[in-house]
C-alpha cells in the first residue's frame, strides 16, 4: 500500500507469551485484559520500516484503557479508531477491542504518511465500534472536566498517577485518574455504596499509620492529610465512588473536591470544621 509492502509473515503472541515479545511491560496489559497480539513489520521506501501491532483485548473498556495509558500528552489527534493520537514518530489508536500501535524508524513526512495510512486501513477493517467505559463518560462529561485522563484497572495503572502505598489500598478495579484545575484527581468505582464504604475504611486506617503523609484528619466517610511534597490530600467516599484529590493550592483542592462530590451525585454534608 503506498509503497509500503508486509515483510514476512505476522507473529502472533497469545495469553502469558506476550512477555516473550515484551520484556517487562507486559504485565500492564494482563491487567487492564490481554487476549493477544499479532505483530507485523511493512518495508517502504528507502529502507523506511513501520512495525505494527493489534493487540486484542478482552473487552472495548480494556482497549480504551490501554489506549489512555499508551498515549500519554501531547501529539495530535486524528479521525481513526474511536480515538487516536500521532506523537514523534508512532502512533496509538483503539476501536471495538483492539488497541493499535504503528511504530516508525523516524518522524519525517514519508513515515509519517505511512503510519497515517497504515493506520486508516486497519481502521476500515475492523468492524466493531466499542464505547467508552461509563465511568469514563461521566467523568469526562462537562462540567468538572477531567484532562488528561487515564482509565485505570488495577494498582499498576495507579501507580503511574500516583503512589499512596505498596499494597492496593483502594482494591482498584477500575478508575479515572487525570487533572482539574491543577489538582490531580482519582475517581475509583466499586459495586456499590457498601463496598466503596468498607474499602474507604481500609485504606483510611492504612494510611493512618504511613509515614509517607502527616497531619492526618480521618473521619466517618472523609479523610485529609499532607504528602512530603506538601500537598494535601484530600479523600471523600462518595456513594458507590471513593474520590481523592491532590495538590498544592489548598483553595484549589478543596474547591474542586466540592464541584466533583456534586457531579458524581453522592456527595454527602461535610461536617462543620472538616477539611
């Protein structure tokens, strides 16, 4: 296509295997739902390589989670996939539940135009849409906008974010993480109020007691403390939610921790003299 022709035939790695062809990142994939991959590497013009991987996941919430984690900031946005995203010389999309990763030799305009095309044909081929996690949609919904969100699955995810423990405190299933106003902002979800409840409480007394924070208020379905960097943290069991806020601007965190309790719908009347 274009000039750019499949060189040999594609590998495909399934379940556990992924780590042969992963050598240490393979784990995040397993958590967020692996099925398998099939790699393929395209041969263009002047010895220009592009490699190529579908990864299958096990569900379109799967793939959109590996996709936000992939992507990362910055690059530009194209119309391939449910959503895609061209950065330095690669570039990552996600429809139904595969997730795509094209990878160039450089950034110049012949690769760039190869990965673009590539791409657009291995969209048109793949015939489910998939849709966005729920929570995702309320959380990236206007208002209280979450940027540069991540949909996260288990600790590994977190802790890319943000590291409050070792263990998996907040027992993360599923989550968005991204930022408000300058604040970063967690949301967790859980099937419903009695298991975010148990699950606040928890983590609550678990941190308690970490010397990674001090000055810690804890109350009935909220929590307040400061990390070493300073920043308060702020931690509200919101119905079947459990959200948590960090950052430097005191006015900021609290604020935004108001605006996001009311949107999730669950807050509760926060006692007089809290946080």
């Amino acid at each position: 296509m274009n000039g750019w022709s499949l060189e040999g035939e594609p590998v495909k790695y399934q379940g556990e295997n992924l780590f042969r062809m992963i050598n240490g990142g393979a784990d995040i994939y397993h958590e967020y739902g692996f099925k398998q991959v099939v790699r393929g590497e395209y041969f263009g013009p002047k010895d220009r390589t592009i490699k190529l991987e579908s990864y299958e996941m096990q569900t379109p919430a799967a793939a959109y989670g590996m996709y936000t984690f992939k992507a990362g900031k910055g690059g530009k946005a194209l119309k391939i996939g449910r959503a895609s995203l061209m950065q330095e010389y690669y570039l990552n999309f996600w429809k139904g539940n595969l997730l795509v990763t094209l990878v160039g030799m450089d950034s110049d305009k012949q690769t760039m135009e190869g990965l673009t095309a590539q791409a657009k044909a291995v969209d048109k081929r793949i015939t489910r849409t998939g849709a966005r996690p729920e929570l995702a949609e309320l959380v990236l919904s206007e208002p209280t906008t979450l940027s540069n969100a991540r949909y996260v699955r288990g600790p590994l995810g977190l802790m890319s974010s943000y590291i409050f423990d070792t263990k998996n405190i907040f027992q993360v299933r599923q989550g968005m993480v991204g930022e408000i106003k300058d604040c970063k902002v967690l949301v967790f979800k859980y099937r419903d109020e009695a298991e975010s409840l148990t699950t606040y409480q928890k983590a609550a007394a678990g941190l308690k007691t970490n010397n990674r924070f001090s000055g810690q208020d804890i109350r009935e379905n909220q929590a307040a403390m400061v990390d070493r960097d300073d920043n308060l943290i702020l931690i509200n069991q919101l119905g079947s939610y459990i959200a948590v806020l960090v950052g430097q601007d005191r006015g900021k965190v609290k604020s935004t921790r108001d605006s996001l309790a009311e949107k999730l719908g669950k807050s509760r009347p926060v006692s007089k003299g809290s946080a």
